[in-house]
C-alpha cells in the first residue's frame, strides 16, 4: 500500500508541473507591436505546420521614385517582410518623406528592422541609416531577430542603436535628412518616454528643412492619449501638438493609409488584430525643420 501511495502522489506532482508549464506566461513574442516585420501567421500545435499565408498583391504608385521601387522589388528580400508591404505601402510612404540615395536618415523605434531594410536599399553605399531601439527592449524580444536582418550584407550602411527613446542617437547622427517613426509614437505615450525631449532631440539631429516623418495608427478625434495602451492607437492631433511645439513645421499629410471604414475601436497591434492586421485608419504627416 505504501507503494501505491508513493507512486500516486509522483503522478499528481507530474500532473501539476505540466498544467502549470500549459496555462504559464507565454514567452515573449518573435516580433514587436511597434511596426516590426513578423510572420504573418501563428506556429501550429506540436507536430502540425501551418501554410504560409500567401503575399498579397502590392505594386507600388506609378510616380515613385525607381530608386524606392527597385528596393521593394529587390528579389532577397524575405516573404515575411512581402506580406507586410500591401498593408503598409512602404514605397508610397517614403516617397512622400522623401528618402532618396545617399540620404542620411534616423529611425525611432526600428523593431526588428521592417522598415530599416527598405530605407538601407534606397539610401544605398552613399547613405546611412540609424536605426534606434531600446536596451530593454533589444534585450527582452528583438536582440536575435534584429541581429539577423542586421547582418544582411544590404544592412552594412545601418548602425544599430541602443538608447532611450528620449535621447534616440549618437552624437554622430547629426545633419540628418529625414527622421522616421513608422506605428510608434503611440508607444512613446506607454513606455511614459519625455515626448516634448525626444522631439527636441530629433529637430536638434536634423539639418535644416530635414524631415520628421511620423505614420500611426489614428485614434477617435479628440481622444488623445487615452486609447495608446488598449487599442494603439493615438489622436493625430495630439501628435501634432507635441511636434510643432519642438519648433517643427506641419509640410504635408498624405492619405495613402488612410481607412474610412475603419471605426478605430479596435486594437491595432499586430498580434491582437489578426486578419485585420494592416486595415487600421493611419496618418502619415510630414514635418519640416525651419
């Protein structure tokens, strides 16, 4: 009987480790919800795979610049970054920043580097690219995918930052052309960053008429911060606000990601919405130092 009851109560223990193993925190995503470039789909249960998720179709404009449509088109780049493209019209997006070879350009919040690789093809050898993440983030999800699309030899003219969002480049990033922040500004609200300092910091690293480029997710008008954390989302207005008071001049809006059916009531991280990743209402607003 003894034995019996020893072998029972090895069994409960055994049960209890795996349905704490089961129902246990998640390990953290492969991708950042600040505009990252990740797999379209979710792994499958143990021993199935799921297909990939087909490419949708994404021509850019007839008026981009070839520079920027070569770089979409170029053949090395990953499916995963493909299936982003439609949903995000990076062609469209950078032609209107302007970014053009030889470029000196600055990103704020690069995630795993989506949008770091397209900017790195257009720059080309002449220009040069500082793509900016945090310590804390680098090291809690984005250092092994982001050292990956680091050591593409395309990437070789990027220089991967490691610094607070408030404080986002060396002191050799300077004269910049353009700034860049592609579906993260709403971040900065939830990480509680000194926005009016990093605003400062990227009108001080820009040459004069450079460019401030900031694409989000747009929020209910009149909502401001409220919805950054819940739906990632936050009210253009107050992004405008916050950047013209850093001296920046609003230069132009663009409506190539704007969605009118979007009711902007749900989250648009990429791994809460799902198959509606890609359709939220963004603005695309484009600011110039004086």
């Amino acid at each position: 009987m003894k034995s019996v009851a020893i072998a029972i109560a090895l069994l409960a223990v055994s049960a209890c480790g795996k349905k704490k193993n089961e129902e246990g925190i998640a390990p953290p995503p492969t991708t950042t919800e600040m505009g990252s470039a990740g797999s379209a789909g979710s792994a499958g249960s143990a021993g199935s795979a799921e297909a990939p998720a087909p490419i949708p179709p994404y021509t850019p404009a007839a008026d981009v610049p070839q520079p920027i449509k070569d770089a979409i088109a170029a053949p090395d780049r990953s499916d995963d970054d493909r299936r982003l493209d439609a949903g995000r019209k990076p062609a469209e997006v950078l032609a209107f920043f302007g970014i053009k070879p030889g470029d000196k350009v600055g990103e704020i919040f690069a995630g795993t580097g989506y949008t770091s690789e397209v900017i790195a093809r257009v720059i080309g050898d002449k220009g040069h690219l500082w793509s900016e993440n945090t310590k804390e983030f680098m090291d809690q999800f984005l250092r092994k995918p982001w050292g990956e699309r680091a050591a593409k030899p395309v990437m070789k003219n990027v220089t991967g930052v490691e610094l607070p969002v408030d404080a986002p480049f060396p002191p050799d990033a300077k004269d910049l052309d353009a700034v860049i922040t592609v579906l993260n500004y709403h971040d900065t609200v939830n990480m509680k960053a000194d926005r009016a300092k990093m605003n400062k910091a990227i009108f001080d690293a820009l040459k004069k008429g450079g460019v401030y480029g900031v694409v989000d997710s747009s929020a209910a008008d009149g909502s401001g911060t409220r919805d950054t954390d819940t739906l990632h989302r936050i009210d253009e207005g107050v992004v405008k606000k916050e950047v013209e008071a850093a001296g920046f001049k609003l230069a132009g809006e663009s409506d190539v990601l704007r969605n009118p059916d979007d009711k902007r009531d749900w989250n648009s991280s990429p791994h809460a919405s799902g198959a509606r990743r890609g359709t939220s209402d963004r603005f695309v607003l484009k600011f110039v130092k004086p």
